[in-house]
C-alpha cells in the first residue's frame, strides 16, 4: 500500500513542480525532464506521513475490507472521505482503475482547488481537469498568471516573475517552518518547486488526522 501512495504523490508532484526558464509563468505547465521524478525538498516530512497515512488506511481497511469492496475499494472510500473537501474528486477520479492514481487525483485536484481559492479564484475548474494532470497544472498556471498580472503587471522579466512568486507565497500561507527553506533556496525555480511540495506537505498534514476517524 505505501508503494501505491508514493507513486500517486510524487508522479503528480513532479508534473508540476518548476516553472521553465522561458516564456514566464506559462511555462511552468512545461513537462519535467526525465530524471527529475522525485521529492527534493520534503523527503523526510513526506516520508513519515506516508507511514501515517498506510498505517491508518491498513488499520481501518484491514478490519473492514469486507463490507467496503474489498481492500482497493475501501482504501478509495476513506481516502476520499478524508481528502475530498471540494466534493468533486470521488466522483470525477473513480473513472482511474489504478489505487495509486486516484489517490493522486483525489489528494493534488483538492490541494489545487484550495490553493486556487487561496488566490481568490473561486470559478468552477475547466473540463478536463480531473482527467489529465496536465489540465490540473494548467488550471493553477492560469490562476497564478491571471491573479498575479493583476498584482505585478505583465512581463517576462526576473522582476515581475519574482513578484509573482512572492505574491503567491504569501498568499497560500505556508507556515514559517516550511518557507525558511523554500527561501534558503537560491534558484527561482528551486524556490517555485520547494513551495510546491510545501504546499502539498501541508495539505497533507491537515488531512491525514481525519483518516479513520468517521469509523472510531
């Protein structure tokens, strides 16, 4: 079961995790190159939730597998339960046959979702979002550059792009625990990627604690 979270997690994560060094903030849709598929800033906060989240899905699943479809059906069922805020994702990700895969949907599509609220965009996400992870990326891109023109004015230069990105630090709120070391990093888009996992890292956090507890 671990091995099923930490491909959803980090396969998703990579896909959107640093801008490119062209074309502005367009560009951080861009796909990774190969290689770059992994953790790079959180492995360790990440690492310990994981043990949390398979240790609670196990301990509620194995107990209950039975009466939920089994242990893939009810490894779904809670992981929804606890994750699925927006109320979109059960629905729209039960169309993946893969547990990894709509455990990624389910967790990044509803950590989008808050962080587009976040940015004061409550419109209903664009078709095709919760079928392609690229539409997903593409949703958050286009609210970071529409909100942050509005904020910093419409460029490509270094000036306006990190303007951007101080815009958008602040305004998800990430704890002083998790920016110090997004800030320590020098590159823009070390910076951009590390408040990426940042930002799932906390989701994460404040959701894992509600695995089980509507069946205790």
């Amino acid at each position: 079961m671990r091995v099923w979270i930490i491909l959803a997690l980090v396969g998703l994560l990579c896909g959107c995790q640093q801008p490119g060094a062209s074309g502005g903030l367009q560009s951080q849709s861009a796909a990774r190159q190969a290689g770059e598929d992994e953790l790079r800033f959180f492995e360790p906060e990440f690492s310990a939730l994981i043990d949390q989240v398979v240790t609670k899905l196990e301990d509620v699943c194995s107990r209950e597998a039975a009466g939920r479809e089994g242990m893939e059906g009810c490894v779904r069922d809670e992981f929804a339960s606890a994750f699925d805020d927006s109320k979109q994702g059960r629905k729209n990700c039960a169309f993946l046959d893969s547990v990894a895969e709509y455990i990624g949907c389910v967790a990044v599509g509803n950590t989008f979702i808050d962080i587009r609220h976040r940015l004061s965009d409550d419109s209903p996400v664009p078709a095709g979002f919760w079928r392609e992870k690229q539409a997903m990326v593409d949703a958050l891109v286009d609210t970071m550059a529409e909100k942050g023109v509005d904020v910093c004015g419409v460029s490509d230069s270094d000036r306006v792009l990190a303007c951007v990105m101080e815009w958008f630090s602040e305004r998800v709120a990430l704890p002083g625990s998790l920016t110090e070391r997004c800030d320590a990093q020098d590159d823009a888009d070390d910076r951009y990627g590390c408040i990426v996992e940042a930002v799932m890292l906390r989701y994460l956090q404040d959701h894992v604690p509600r695995l089980g507890a509507v069946n205790t």
